[in-house]
C-alpha cells in the first residue's frame, strides 16, 4: 500500500465514530480524500467532498435541534429526508476513495491490500484503517528485512 496514510488506532477510530455520532466519520473521509487526491490521475472533487460534509451537518443538526426544542414534527420528516441524502452521498464518497485507494496501490481481489466492499460499506472508516495499518505494518517488517 503506499504510505500516504498513518496507522492509528482501529479501536480509537471506531470510538471516535461512535462517540461524535458519526462525526469523526466524515472527518476521517475528508482525511483520506485529502491524502489520496494529490496521488491520483482522477481526484475526488472538493465541491463533492463539501457537499456531503454541508448535507451532513444540515441533516445532524436539525435532528439535534428537533430532539433540544419543542420542534415540528416537519423538522424530523425534513431530518430523516436530508439523513437518506446524506447517506447516498456517504456512500458514493467511500466507494469513491476506496476506487482510489485500490488503484494506488495496484490491489485487485487476490491482493493483500485489496479494500473489499462489502466490508467497507458495512464497516467504513474502521476497516480502511484496519487495511492501512497493515499495510503499514507489513511495509515497516519489509524495510526491516532490507536494513539486515
């Protein structure tokens, strides 16, 4: 895998996940377009990235007001309506790094360092950092190898 990425904590990644409410999420999947977009013939576009980000937080915090406040009941139809939106965009964005991540690195489905999908759509940001600090791993045991 290229090093372009740092090996951090799986466990800290899924905690952060979890407790920001999902915020850590789209941090890290800014994060890693940031870091493979300068690698690749084919970047993922920041009017993309910013637009998932903005749809994410009108979806999060208009829940968040809903749920503090005597709210509508409009505001969680418009909550749930922009949550569904949000989540496609989600999607697109990490199938979209996982295509680059994959190509980078040259991974095809036999590969050490293939990003699966289904193990991404389900697991997300966790498991592309479960593969990164492998990779990691591997290429630091490697380089070991060479210094002997």
């Amino acid at each position: 895998m290229k090093n372009i990425f740092e090996t951090k904590s799986v466990f800290i990644t899924m905690a952060w996940c979890v407790l920001t409410f999902g915020l850590f999420f789209i941090y890290r999947l800014y994060t890693f377009t940031a870091k493979v977009n300068p690698h690749t013939h084919n970047p993922i576009s920041k009017y993309f990235a910013f637009s998932a980000i903005s749809i994410h937080l009108v979806s999060f915090f208009s829940l968040f007001i809903y749920l503090a406040s005597s709210a509508p009941p409009e505001l969680l139809l418009f909550s749930k309506a922009m949550h569904v939106i949000s989540s496609a965009f989600h999607l697109v964005w990490l199938v979209k790094i996982r295509n680059r991540i994959n190509d980078l690195n040259d991974a095809n489905p036999q590969s050490k360092f293939w990003l699966n999908p289904i193990l991404c759509t389900f697991f997300h940001v966790i498991y592309i950092q479960h593969k990164i600090n492998q990779a990691n791993t591997m290429e630091f045991e490697h380089a070991g190898k060479h210094a002997i």
